[in-house]
C-alpha cells in the first residue's frame, strides 16, 4: 500500500456494485477519472439518516453528464437505493445519522487519449462520511473570506471532478488563515461575483438577499433555490442578479452556502469587517432568520 500522510478510514463505500471498506477501494490508472479528471460527481447532505433535497441534487448529476456526454448508470429509484444503503452502512459504522454522501461517476477505464470514447461502463463510486453542521462559534463569529480574480473554466456549471481549479482557489484563503475565497470575473462592466471556491455567494442590500443567478461561471448550487424558497416563507425579498465587486464592500450582510457548510455569515472580507453600525464585523438578522429556516427545512426536505 503507497504510504500516504492521513490515515485512510475504513468507512463502507460503493465501487461499482461492489460494498466495500474505502481502504481496500481501488480503481485502475487508467481510469478517466485519474488521468483526466473525466468524471462528475454530487455531495448529498443527510439530516438523521435521510437525504435533503435528493431529486434537485439528481437533477444537477442528470445536467452534469448530459454536459460530458456521461450516461446515467442508474435511473433516480437506483440512485436512492444505493445512496440509502449507502446512509445505512454509514450509520451502522460511524453511529451518526448527520451525514455527506458523495457520489462520483468517471467515464470509465480506456487507453489514455483525448477524445471520449464510446461504449465504456462508467466508475461509480460512493461514500458518506459523518457531517457535523457548522459549529456555533462559527455561526456567532462568522467566516473571514478573501476575494481573489476567478482564473477557472467557463463551464462552472458542470459539477465536475477536474477539480484544480477549485483547489487553487481555495488555497488562496487558506494561505490567508481565511475560511473562504470569493472568485470575482471582469463581466465587461467591471468586476462581478462568481462564486466561492466550492459555494455560492450572497450580498444583502437594502434589506434584500442578492444571489448570483447560476450561468457557465456559477454552479447551480442546490442552496440557490432553496434560500429563495426560504426568503419567501420570511417574506425577505431575494433576487438573483449580478453582485459588483464594489457592492460587497458596502453590503449589509455577506453569506455563502454550500452542501458542507449550509449556509453562513461571512463577516471579514479581505481583512475588513463586513456591514455597518453595530452590527459591524458580526452575523447579521437576514442569516439569523435564514439559519432558522434552514433548519426547519431540514426536518421537512428530507427522504
Ligand atoms: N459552487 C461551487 C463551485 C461548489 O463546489 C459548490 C459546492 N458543491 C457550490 C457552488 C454550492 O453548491 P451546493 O449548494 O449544491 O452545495
């Protein structure tokens, strides 16, 4: 076995109709997945052993491989009979109920050459590891976020596992000690938001939630819909429109969201304390309300 710096789990995943630990999975080198990053792949939050929101998580992964000319390896009643023997497994191992299940499907194993071929059985692999919600000292404090120019693809809509891009940009705020980098693109009208590295960024001005609305440049986060289903029921106006640079600094409120880290307040940008008055450098009352909502629709989202 190659020496490797974190210790492998010996956690239940699925590889290709087979159950087996994740520290005896293995795929071949000459899988599309390794050596082209050829591959797309879903993370599925589960609240107490149920999974949220699976069909609009199903709807993206149908999205993404129709984008790379993937076949779905299983139809949607497949997907959840595997993902819930997948949550069982997990309960059963870790004890925890709070999951991600992530699923991953390659192009599958050929000669190493550029152009797709045809006729290849996808990998289909997945696994679920406990997941532990954002903990209340980061809802209390929020997250510090460094900004930084988007140098990625233009096809962010693709939920993909070439994921270097994603990788370097998240290091820019690790390198920082930040928690967070948000990806901004000269649109032609200056600088414009993105996304973060792996979540979607929101800006609340004048009392409304702005969100990026989801194109080749902003993945079409589950949590978009979602917060504005849940502004609604708030009765807190919510658009999706683009977010200028320049309009972060003068925000009242900054959130990401993402499967992970659901959603939370980014009350540092760059070094600055986000918002104003009082309420300067802390979460906010649109998070407040938001967090609440979210986590009623936790209990009733969930299969
Ligand atoms: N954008 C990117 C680049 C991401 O990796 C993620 C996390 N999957 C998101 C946005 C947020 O999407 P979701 O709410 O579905 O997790």
């Amino acid at each position: 076995m190659p020496m490797t710096a974190h210790a492998l789990p010996d956690a239940p995943c699925h590889l290709d109709g087979r159950w087996l630990p994740l520290n005896q999975a293995q795929v071949s080198v000459l899988d599309r997945g390794f050596l082209f990053g050829d591959g797309v792949y879903e993370v599925i939050p589960v609240y107490g052993g149920r999974l949220f929101r699976f069909d609009e998580h199903m709807a993206r992964l149908a999205h993404s491989l129709d984008a790379v000319r993937i076949p779905n390896p299983h139809s949607r009643d497949g997907w959840l009979a595997l993902l819930r023997e997948l949550v069982a497994r997990e309960l059963a191992h870790s004890g925890q109920g709070d999951q991600l299940a992530y699923l991953q499907i390659t192009r599958g194993v050929a000669p190493r050459s550029h152009p797709m071929p045809t006729g290849l059985t996808p990998t289909v692999f997945a696994m679920s590891q406990p997941h532990q919600p954002p903990g209340a000292d980061q809802r209390r404090e929020g997250i510090a976020c460094v900004s930084a120019r988007d140098f990625r693809w233009e096809r962010g809509d693709i939920k993909t596992t070439s994921l270097l891009g994603g990788v370097m940009a998240r290091q820019i705020a690790a390198d920082h000690g930040a928690a967070e980098t948000i990806l901004l693109r000269d649109s032609g009208h200056g600088l414009t938001v993105t996304e973060g590295s792996s979540s979607n960024v929101w800006a609340v001005l004048d009392g409304a939630l702005i969100g990026v609305p989801p194109s080749h440049h902003t993945l079409a986060g589950i949590r978009i819909e979602l917060l504005r289903e849940l502004c609604e029921e708030e009765g807190i106006a919510c658009h999706l429109r683009p977010i200028a640079e320049s309009e972060l600094t003068i925000a009242d409120e900054i959130l990401i969201s993402s499967a992970g880290r659901e959603i939370l307040p980014v009350t540092r940008l760059d070094g600055e304390p986000v918002g104003h008055g009082a309420l300067r450098g802390k979460p906010g009352p649109v998070y407040a309300r938001l967090h609440a909502a979210y986590e009623r629709a936790k209990l009733e989202q969930s299969i």
